[in-house]
C-alpha cells in the first residue's frame, strides 16, 4: 500500500468531491467527516512521501553506468 498511497489518496479526494456533487441531501455533518477523514488521509500520505524523499536523499547517486 505504501508503494501506491499517493494515488489512494487522490483516488478517495476525487471521489469524496464526486458524491459531494452528485448526490443531494446529504446531511452536513456526514460531508464535514468525511472531509476530515480525508485530511487525515492526505497528512499520512504526506509522513510516507517524506520519509521516501529523506532516504532518496542519503543514498548514493547511481552511475551511468548502472543507469
């Protein structure tokens, strides 16, 4: 999951603002949660980047030869 969380991520935001438009009536506090949840989601997927990014940054260039 980790590999694709990024994608999960604006996979769930995309649908979260489909159902928001699509579908009439619903009550306040449930679209309120969700878009919480959807916060929520969005800074655990952000903790994931950034630990990739941090151990891309302290591993060694590769050569052209092993490009």
């Amino acid at each position: 999951m980790h590999a694709h969380s990024t994608r999960l991520y604006t996979i769930a935001s995309a649908a979260l603002a489909l159902v928001a438009y699509f579908v009439d009536g619903l009550p306040t506090e449930l679209i309120l949660a969700l878009v919480a949840a959807i916060l929520g989601a969005g800074e655990a997927v952000q903790r994931v980047e950034d630990r990739k990014t941090l151990k891309a940054l302290y591993q060694e260039s590769p050569t052209a030869a092993e490009v």
